[in-house]
C-alpha cells in the first residue's frame, strides 16, 4: 500500500513519537501512582517492565506499521489472518475508548493553565472547592471541547504540516519547561526528602500485587506502549527507517520524561508541606486528581520567591501537562481516523466524525468524575490484554521471520538479536496472563464484591465491559475482516 506522506526525517518521526508516549500518563497519572503504590518501591517493577514489556511492544509496534502501512485491524488480519480481525478491533476500541475521557482531562490542563491568568489561580483561597465548582459546571465540556476539536484540526491538517509540525513545537517546548521545573524544584528547602521519598524503596512491599500490576498498566500507559498509537505513526515512516534505535530511543526517553516530572512534584509537595507529606502525597481526591489539580496549586501558591515566581512556576507547570496532554491526544484522534481510512471512509470526512463522536461520548465523563474514573480503570488495565495480542499477532506471523526481516531488514542500523524472540514469543504472554490472573483472583480473595459489573473500580466491571466488547468483534469478525481485507 502506497503513503501519499511520511514523516520528512528521523528527527521529526522520534519527537511526534515521544508526542504519543510523553502525555498526561508521565506527569498527573504517573505521580499519582507512585504516590499510592510505595514510592521508591514502585519504581522497581516499572523499569523492569520498561524492559521486558514496553520496549520490545514499541519496537513491535514500529515493525508492523511499517511493514503493513495499515491501522491496527488491518495490520493484524495481514500478519495474523482474518480470522484474528477481533484482536485489532479490540486494540482500536480500547484506544478510542481512552481518547473520550482522555480529552477530558486534556480540558483540565488547558483550563488550570488559562486560570492562572482569567481567575488569578495563585490567590485563591480554597483549592477543593475551587475544583470542586469548576467540576460540577459546564466548563470541563466547554475545555473537553477545545481539545478534541483542537487535536483534530492537526489531524485534519496532514502528518507533515498537521502533526509533525504540532509535534516539533510542542515536545521541545515540554522538554525545556520540565527542565527549567525541575532545577527550580531540587533548589527548595527540604527538597532532598521528596527525592529520597522517589528513589528509596521498602522491599516489602512488592510481595503486594497491586504494585505489580498498576507499574505494568503505567508502563503501557506512560510509553503508548500496546495501544497502537506508534504502530498507527508508523505507517507514515519512510522505507529506509531504523525500528530498533527508534523504539529504545522513544522508551528509555519517555521514561526519562517520567523521573523528571516525579521529581518535580515530590520535590515541591515534600519541600512546601508543613503537615505529613506522606499522608499529603498519597491523597487522591475526586478522580485520583488531588495531588495534580488540587494540592499542586496550594504549594505553588507557597513556593518562595513571591507572587511572580509563583506565577511562572504555576503557569509553566499547567502549560507543560496541557503540551503533554495534547500530544497524545492528536495521536489518539490519529489513531481512531486511521482506523475508519481503513475501512474506505474519506480521510476529511473520517475525522470530523471522529471529532463529533469524541465530543459526545467525551461527555459523560465531563459530567460524573465516577464514569471518568471507570474508564480509566477499565481501559488502562484493558491495555495489558490490547499488548497480548500485539504479541499474539507476531508469534502468528513468526516471530524470527519477523525479527529477521521486518526489524533488522531494510533500513535497520542495529540488527537486534534472538533475546527479541523470547521476549515477544514467551516473556509478554506469560506476564500479560500471570498478572491478569493475579489480578482476578486477588480480587476475589480481598474485595467483597469483586464481582460487581456496577463498582466504580472492580475486577468485575473491567471484564463485564471487555467482554460486551469481544462478543461484538467476534460476531463481526468476518464482516470486519471483508471489509478491511489484506
């Protein structure tokens, strides 16, 4: 299949990339998470999942957009066969799924940062109830709206002067402000504690299975990895492009991105706080958004230097996650485009509906925190099943025929070794199986009603919706399947 556009450079492919991977996920999800699962402990199974998990699916994914120029259905019917439509399916409809509450919180972003300036956000008194309002009025439909139609104006644009130009502005920009963060951030009384708090773990607490499955479900959602965003950039890559470099670059750096964001925050949250910062710290709030959108305002109302220095440093740090968050957005809105392109929808048209959709079903989770919060249970740990079937789909296809020559074929600068084939082949199925598993029957020995379709967060209303989803695909998969063809 033939691609009218390709990303004009290595450079410019690696930075739209690190636009998908470096969101929302490495700076409001992700110090959320360490927050709640241990700290320095946490850290531990997520750099090991980094290796054994994100980085072999992100190099995966680089090989099969490249080599099927398609989204993600029609790359799984071309390398797994027809029969196997369902798994793609299933990929795109946990990506869109994220995409409606994910411009959600995108909204959020761009709102706190404009309130620095609209609602002078450094002198208000009461930071709950000011989320609390905000929350409950019309204006998170109103920011929700402004993003989705944002993201989709790039996508409508093209990838060269819609998302690679978006992309050059926009991921430069987030680094040099995370930079300028972080220096301000180390340099505070008592920073040392919230570092120490970061990096220094207590052993004990990874015999706790929550750690394990929630550093797995951030790995996949902090680098994309599994979700087919990079699969879906992929297919715009230019024949002679590396995958292996690429896909460790796009890893290791995104990762990078994450420990720079942490220790921005427990840095400022462990240096401003007068009470228990332990306690502090782990407080999530109306959909895990306390220590972000609620407490981070407080300290930077109480950072010294005086009411300038608060304002630059707020305002950089709204202007940093509404970056991030924007970035990953366009390549989820990319994502679900591609998806109908596939399908014989007009490129135009396919994005409007997009947006349109986006829109609506963005809704509920702009009006109910609650919905919001199910849906980012469901789907991020939906993410651990969307990978296994990465995995499915090359083990079918052959897993050294596809080492050998789609990832260390043309264009490959570093040849990568059978290591590869044990990894994709046995270690991500094993650990995709294992932890949901865990996942289940941990459940059903310790939460009462684990089996609870109606729970906000429940191992009952996570499967419950993957399965209407499945049952779905699987009905139409062959219509599915002739549709999109190979």
């Amino acid at each position: 299949m033939s691609i009218k556009e390709t990303f004009t450079s290595r450079w410019t492919l690696i930075i739209s990339v690190l636009g998908i991977a470096v969101g929302t996920g490495n700076i409001w999800r992700f110090s959320r998470i360490v927050a709640q699962n241990g700290g320095g402990s946490f850290l531990i199974p997520w750099i090991i999942f980094l290796v054994i998990w994100s980085v072999p699916l992100i190099i995966a994914e680089f090989a099969i957009g490249k080599y099927t120029r398609k989204g993600p259905i029609g790359a799984v019917i071309k390398m797994a066969g027809e029969k196997y439509a369902w798994m793609g399916g299933f990929i795109v409809v946990v990506a869109t799924a994220i995409m409606f509450y994910y411009s959600v919180v995108t909204g959020w972003c761009i709102k706190y940062f404009t309130a620095v300036f609209t609602d002078d956000l450094i002198t208000v008194n009461n930071y709950p109830q000011y989320w609390s309002d905000f929350s409950s009025s019309s204006q998170p439909i109103i920011f929700h709206a402004v993003a989705i139609f944002f993201a989709a104006f790039v996508v409508y644009r093209g990838i060269v002067k819609g998302i690679e130009k978006a992309s050059k502005l926009l991921v430069p920009s987030l680094l040099i402000i995370l930079v300028l963060l972080v220096i301000r951030a180390v340099t505070l009384p008592n920073a040392f504690l919230g570092i120490e708090y970061f990096f220094k773990p207590d052993f004990q607490l990874l015999l706790n299975h929550k750690i394990w499955i929630q550093a797995l479900t951030q790995n996949a959602w902090d680098t994309g990895a599994g979700w087919g965003l990079i699969l879906t950039y992929a297919i715009y890559t230019k024949q002679k492009e590396d995958i292996s470099l690429n896909g460790a670059l796009v890893g290791f750096g995104n990762n990078s991105i994450s420990l720079l964001a942490g220790i921005i925050i427990f840095s400022t949250v462990f240096a401003l706080t007068t009470g228990d910062a332990f306690k502090e710290i782990s407080i999530s709030g109306p959909a895990n958004t306390g220590l972000t959108f609620i407490y981070l305002p407080e300290l930077f109302k109480h950072m010294p230097g005086g009411y300038f220095v608060q304002i630059i440093f707020t305002s950089l740090f709204f202007l940093a996650l509404s970056f991030a968050a924007l970035t990953s957005l366009i390549s989820l809105v990319e994502l679900t485009t591609r998806s109908l392109i596939d399908f014989g929808f007009p490129r135009e048209r396919s994005i409007i509906f997009v947006a349109m959709i986006a829109f609506l079903l963005g809704m509920p989770s702009s009006f109910n925190l609650n919905f919001l919060i199910n849906q980012d249970w469901v789907w991020g740990v939906g993410l651990i099943l969307s990978g296994g079937f990465l995995s499915f789909t090359v083990i079918k296809f052959g897993v050294n025929r596809f080492r050998e020559e789609i990832i260390n074929g043309e264009g490959s600068d570093y040849k990568i070794g059978k290591w590869y084939n044990y990894m994709i082949a046995f270690i991500i199925p094993v650990l995709a199986v294992v932890l949901l598993l865990w996942w289940i029957i941990s459940s059903y020995s310790w939460e009462a009603e684990w089996w609870n379709p109606l729970k906000i967060e429940s191992a009952g209303t996570a499967i419950f919706q993957w399965m209407i989803v499945l049952l779905v695909l699987i009905i139409f998969n062959k219509k599915i399947a002739a549709r999109i063809g190979k």
